[in-house]
C-alpha cells in the first residue's frame, strides 16, 4: 500500500471513520460516524506540521483529496463477514460486534 493511503486511512481509523472487522481485518466504513471529524483532523495535523503527515508538505488539501477517495472506496461493512452473513456474529464486547447484533 502506498505510505500517503497509509496515512489517509491512520487517520480515518483514528477518528473511527474507518473501522478493522475484528474477525477478519478488513477495513470499512462506518456509517454512523461523521467524516467531517477525520477532515477536520487531517488539515489541523498539516497545518501542525507532524511529522506523520510529512509525505504531504504543506499540502492539506492533496490529503483531504485522498481520504475523501479512501472513503469513497471503503465497503460499508466488512465484505467477509457480509458473505458469511448465517453464522454468528463473535461478540468480542467491542462497540462494532454490538451494533452489528443491534442492527440484525
Ligand atoms: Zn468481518
């Protein structure tokens, strides 16, 4: 994968746009969470100058470019667990496991 998706998808995971399935590490989106904090996130670190978004420069806006395609391009829940939909959710007590046991 290419160091600057990398960093798109670092911080969509830590805004939790982005979710891993615990079950088979995939990444995902989450719907319920709004992008706009990991946008947010992104400008204030280039801004900041961090050295984990140094790929970028001064340029936070080819950075807001790639995390918006990184969502754009993320399913909108894990495709393996979609495709093995009949066994039962692993309840791993985690915020992802319970919503998915809400949702079905
Ligand atoms: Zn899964």
């Amino acid at each position: 994968m290419e160091r600057k998706q990398e960093i798109a998808i670092g911080i969509a995971l830590q805004t939790h746009v982005l979710k891993i399935c615990p079950v088979h590490h995939q990444l995902y989106l989450d719907d319920e969470i709004n992008p706009a904090g990991a946008f947010a996130l992104a400008i204030s670190l280039v801004r900041q100058h961090k050295p984990c978004v140094k790929a970028f420069g001064n340029d936070a806006h080819a950075l807001t470019d790639l995390l918006s395609d990184t969502l754009g391009i993320a399913p909108g829940c894990c495709p393996e667990c979609e495709s093995s939909f009949q066994s039962p959710p692993i309840r791993d007590g985690s915020r992802v496991a319970e919503s998915a046991l809400e949702r079905h």
